[in-house]
C-alpha cells in the first residue's frame, strides 16, 4: 500500500526546457558576481560546484558541500557568496517562470493524493534552496499543499540519482521505500528510487513536449554503462492516480 507519492517537479508538476531555462538563468544571476568574478570564471565555479555537489556523500549538507566547492580558496567570502545567491532567488528568480507551463490537473492530483491520507513529498534535486523550490511549487500551483517533506540544498545530504537521497527521504518521513511511489520524468534520476524498493512511476508530459532535460543530468546518463531502471509504470502525471 502506498503511504507517500515523492514528486520532482521539473518536467515533472512544470514543463519547459531545461536548457533554455539554465542559459536565462545563469544570464540573470552572472551580472551579481561581475565585481568578483569573470563571467567565465563565475560560470565554471558554478557549473564545478553543481556538479561536484551530485558526489557529496552525506557528511555534510548540500548547501555546504557546494559553498565549499564554489568558494574554494576564497573562503572568507563564503557568507557573502551564499547571501547572494539568496539575494537572487528571493528577488529575481520567480521572473523565470514565464519559461514554465503548467500540467493540467497537477493542483487536483496533489489535493486528492492528500485528502486520502497519503503523504506529499516535493522531491526535486537538492540542489537549491527551499525559497526555490517553494517559487517553482507555486509555479505549478501546489504550493499550499501540505508537504510531509521537501527537498533542499539546506536539508539534504545527497543528490539524484544516488538511491541514498531517496533513502534519506524515507527516513525523514518515516516510511519504508516499499511504502512510496516516486514520480517523475527522469529515466535515470528519478527511476533509481527503485534500487531502494520504492515503486516508481515515469511521467511522459515533458516528452510528449519534446523539452530536454538539464545537461548535467545527461552528462551523467551518458558516462553510465550501466541499463536504465524500468520504471514498474509510465505515464500522464495525472494518471498517477490510478495507480494509487
Ligand atoms: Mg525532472
């Protein structure tokens, strides 16, 4: 029986390109560097710490981990760097959702999984602030639901596609994988949560668009040798509800 449904919400609960989306984004947020940093050199410093934060291994938090990549050898700015960045996401950011599109029916889904009993968990990659994840919730116009857990920069330990984030998350909530569905629209970051024993559900809304996933993400897919985990269903996000 399921007791939590975990979703990741982009090309999950909100559509658009990944990619696109990145360029806008690194646009808006790079000219807050300039007296630092080179847009080049803040770019890499950006991209090196992203990527190196998908290794942390949960000794310390996301946020750390990746303040500590992005910072190295400038360590007192640390503070400085991170109050930036925080700076933005709570000014600016929510300017970039007239990149996102809604899916059509994602507010009724979330209210019925919640109004069975069935635990909400936002599980979109950590790698962000909760500020982030609540503007890009409101994007898909389920932000007022009431979450179990929601994932963040802040509060995680790990990243997709490691099955330990998802592990992380059941320990949170306090509910064995078997017990919860993840849903999303990743192949790889998102159907590993079955490695841990949790059900997985592939949404299909993203590729009926045709929208690319980040390329960090597909970096990865690619070095892997090893087969994607098949998804035990695939689908409309709407029709996560049949399968509950
Ligand atoms: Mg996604």
């Amino acid at each position: 029986m399921i007791e939590a449904v975990l979703f990741d919400i982009d090309n999950t609960l909100i559509l658009f390109d990944e990619n696109a989306f990145f360029k806008a984004y690194m646009t808006r947020l790079t000219p807050k560097f300039l007296d630092v940093f080179t847009a080049e050199t803040f770019q890499q410093r950006l991209i090196g710490a992203t990527r190196a934060l998908l290794n942390n291994q949960g000794r310390i938090s996301n946020a750390d981990y990746y303040l500590n990549h992005f910072s190295r050898d400038m360590e007192d700015l640390k503070p400085e760097f991170w109050s930036r960045f925080e700076n933005f996401y709570t000014t600016e950011f929510d300017q970039l959702g007239t990149m996102a599109k809604t899916v059509k029916g994602t507010h009724d889904l979330l209210k019925t999984i919640s109004e069975r009993g069935i635990k909400l968990v936002a599980a979109s990659n950590p790698l962000w602030p909760l500020s982030v994840q609540m503007i890009r919730l409101a994007w898909a116009g389920v932000d007022t639901l009431p979450y179990s857990w929601i994932t963040h920069i802040e509060n995680s330990a790990y990243c997709k596609p490691q099955p330990k984030y998802f592990r992380e998350i059941c320990q949170k909530i306090g509910l064995q994988p078997e017990h919860c569905l993840m849903v999303g629209n990743d192949p790889l970051n998102d159907m590993i949560a079955g490695e841990t024993g949790m059900k997985t559900y592939l949404t299909t809304d993203s590729q009926i668009q045709g929208y690319t996933s980040f390329s960090l993400s597909t970096q990865i897919r690619s070095n892997s040798s090893q087969p994607l985990p098949v998804p035990d269903f695939k689908g409309p996000l709407t029709g996560v509800i049949d399968v509950i």
